[in-house]
C-alpha cells in the first residue's frame, strides 16, 4: 500500500465543516512586511471545490479539505464570498487561500478569477494568491497579471527534498516543478513566495529542523519571501493518526529559532514564521512555560528580520531539546517527549 493509497483511505474518513455557499472559509487580518515595512494583511480563504490533489488523498499533514464546500460553488457563490469581505479591505496585502489552488479554474473559473483580481487592483498594494506549481503557465499568468499590478505567487514547496516532499508529506510533484513555476513568475515580473514545513511525520526532530536550513537555501535561489509553516496537527489527517497514537509530536520552538539563526544573513529572502498553534500539543511547543514567549518572539522577527529577537530567547527546557537532537535516531522515529 502506498502512502497515496494510505490518504485516499484517510481522506473518506475526513469530516466537511457545512458552511453556506456563499460565506467565505475564513477571513482575518494581521501585519506582514511590504518592502520592508510592517503592513497591514488580509488573508481571504475561499470555500472552493477543494484541491484536486486533496481530493485524492492529498497530503499527510492538510486539514483543508474540511474547508472545502459541500456542493461545488458556482461562480455567482464564489463572487458572493469575494464581496462578503472586500469591503473591509482598503489598503495593504491581500492574500488569497482557497484551500487549494487559485489558479485551477475547476476551483476558480477564469471570469471570477479576473473579476477578484481586478477588484483587488482598486485598493490593494499587493496581491498573493497561492497555487500548486502545475497552474503556473504562461497562459495563466499572463491574464492574471493583466488584472493587477503587483502579484506574488506562492506555493506550498515544503521542503526541497524530494524523497521528504513525495513519501512523508504525499505532495505530487517535485522540487524542479516548482524552480519551473518560479521562473514562469519570474518571466512575467512577479514574485515567489514559497511556504515551507517544519517537520511533516516519519522524520526526527534533527531531521526536520536539517531539512529546513537546506530547504530555505534551496528555495532562495527563487523565492523573494519564504514562510516556514510548523507543522501541527490538524483534525482528520494522518498526522492526527499518528499523533493518536503517540507517534508524532510537533516540532519545538527551539528548532525553529535554531533554523532561523542558522539561515540569518545568508539568503537575500525575506524569512518568516508565523507558530500556528503554538503552545498547544497539536501545536510547535517547548516546555509550556517559555512557548508564548517565543512565540512572540518569532513573530516579532518576521515582522523586522532582527535576530536579536531570537538570540535573547532562554529557557531551563533547552537542555531537553538538544537531548532529543542527539537521541531520536536511535526510537525509529517515535518522539522522545511529548
Ligand atoms: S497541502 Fe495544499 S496541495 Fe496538499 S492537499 Fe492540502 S491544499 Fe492540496
Ligand atoms: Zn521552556
């Protein structure tokens, strides 16, 4: 049985939160740096078909599907959702999630797309949209651009590491599918955003945090901004499975800040974090008692890209984590502590 295979099972299992056809997924707001200043963010996520990929099974760690809608929208649903929010939108990034794809017209028809976007030219500095790397075309950028100025393209790379990206996370497709999308935006004048993810299951805690100083050297060769995600555990997923079970535990907040000290100054990439969750077992945590501390502080260095943030982070639990370092790869990838 391969892992595909394994997600499909999972997938049937897996619960769609009902919503009205109309209501967008979710909507919030926060800051990110635009040009070097912290900016006010809108993140849109549209309640679409689904991703085609997650329909199939998809990856190990996505609880997106959930956000999917019950009945596939129609383009009239979809416009609805897109104004339910964008009155509250006036200046600043935007940034479009539709728990899939933007860019695959069996989510996004072309006209609601252009439309979206063309909206958004009106009172948005920027525009991210995030998209598999297999709807970066020549064709599809090309009419995109046409409706907005300023647009980045981002995409959900992982990891640079094949072997990780295909057999512990089931993502599809490889780290040369997205270098081809990159230089397609690239081509057109736009820019890449690539998230990556901390610790997907079946890898130790140094693994994962390896994996992640190369992945953001790898993905800055072609990404302006890199987002390192932490993985935690969403309902429904095969992490959840093996989280169950004992069998995983979320990367720590040191790991990530070890990774950003160790990537500092040396990429010309803007790299953020942002700890979903963290603090919480389904979340990155350290001890319980330092969490909320770097938490913040992670923040605060995505906001300003100062390290000092993190040099000054401290916590009795350090000691914990550098022995898990050391001796995971001798428990065949179950975690040490909990
Ligand atoms: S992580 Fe992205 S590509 Fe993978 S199933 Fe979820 S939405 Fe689809
Ligand atoms: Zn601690």
């Amino acid at each position: 049985m391969t892992l595909s295979d394994i997600m499909k099972e999972q997938r049937k299992r897996q619960k769609i939160n009902e919503k009205s056809p109309t209501e967008v997924a979710a909507y919030w707001t926060g800051e990110d740096l635009l040009d070097g200043m912290p900016t006010k963010s809108h993140t849109i996520i549209f309640q679409t078909r689904g991703c085609y990929w997650g329909l199939r099974g998809g990856c190990t760690m996505c609880g997106y599907i959930a956000d999917a809608a019950a009945r596939p929208p129609t383009p009239e649903d979809l416009l609805a959702q897109f104004e339910s929010v964008s009155r509250r939108i006036d200046h600043g990034i935007v940034k479009i999630f539709t728990s899939g794809s933007f860019f695959d017209p069996g989510e996004v028809p072309e006209p609601v797309r252009d439309k979206i976007l063309s909206e958004l030219n009106l009172y948005a500095d920027k525009v991210i949209v995030e998209t598999r790397p297999e709807f970066v075309t020549d064709k599809i950028v090309s009419a995109a651009k046409m409706h907005v100025d300023r647009l980045e393209i981002a995409t959900g790379l992982e990891t640079s590491n094949d072997n990780i990206r295909l057999n512990s996370i089931n993502k599809g497709f490889l780290f040369k599918d997205f270098v081809r999308a990159a230089e397609v935006a690239k081509a057109h004048g736009l820019t890449t955003k690539a998230y990556l993810m901390m610790k997907p299951p079946f890898l130790t805690e140094k693994d994962a945090l390896e994996d992640m100083v190369q992945s953001v050297m790898d993905a800055s060769k072609y990404a302006e901004t890199i987002s390192i995600n932490l993985c935690n555990v969403q309902r429904g997923t095969l992490v959840d499975e093996l989280f169950y079970r004992k069998a995983y535990r979320p990367p720590w907040l040191w790991s990530i800040v070890e990774v950003l000290k160790r990537v500092h100054g040396k990429t010309g990439s803007v790299i953020t974090s942002d700890p979903l969750a963290a603090g919480q077992n389904r979340g990155p945590h350290n001890c319980g008692k330092c969490d909320y501390e770097f938490a913040d502080a992670l923040r605060k260095y995505s906001l300003t890209q100062d390290i000092s943030v993190l040099n000054q982070l401290n916590c009795d639990c350090k000691s914990l984590w550098q022995k898990t370092l050391e001796l995971e790869d001798w428990t065949f990838g179950s975690p040490l502590v909990y």
